[in-house]
C-alpha cells in the first residue's frame, strides 16, 4: 500500500519593512545647530543631537 501524501507547508510571508523616517534617516535623532546669545543668536560650529519630531524617535515613517 502506498504512503499518503503529507500536505505542503505553508509559506510564512515576510512582514514589509516599515519605510524609514525621511527627516532621521531611519535613526530617531537629528543633529540641530548650536546658538549662543539672546538678541543676536549667533550659530556657533558646535552641534547637538535632539529627538526627531516627525518620528519621535521610532526612525519609522509616519503614516498619513
């Protein structure tokens, strides 16, 4: 007697890569321009990183 056939696996499908943030570039902080004084606020050479406003700091693309 012949043995039964096993059914085929399933094929699990890849979730989509969220798209990345296009203002971080994917990584969740942008670098911002230091500015020293009050009434002319001179930018200096000097950078600071800060939290991405579009993502929040995900590196993900909002969906709209």
């Amino acid at each position: 007697m012949a043995a039964a056939k096993k059914p085929a696996p399933r094929r699990r499908t890849a979730k989509p890569q969220p798209r990345p943030c296009p203002d971080c570039q994917g990584n969740g902080e942008i670098t911002e321009a230091v500015r020293v004084g009050t009434r002319k606020g001179r930018t200096t050479d000097d950078r600071q990183a800060g939290l991405c406003l579009t993502c929040w700091g995900t590196g993900e693309a909002p969906t709209t």
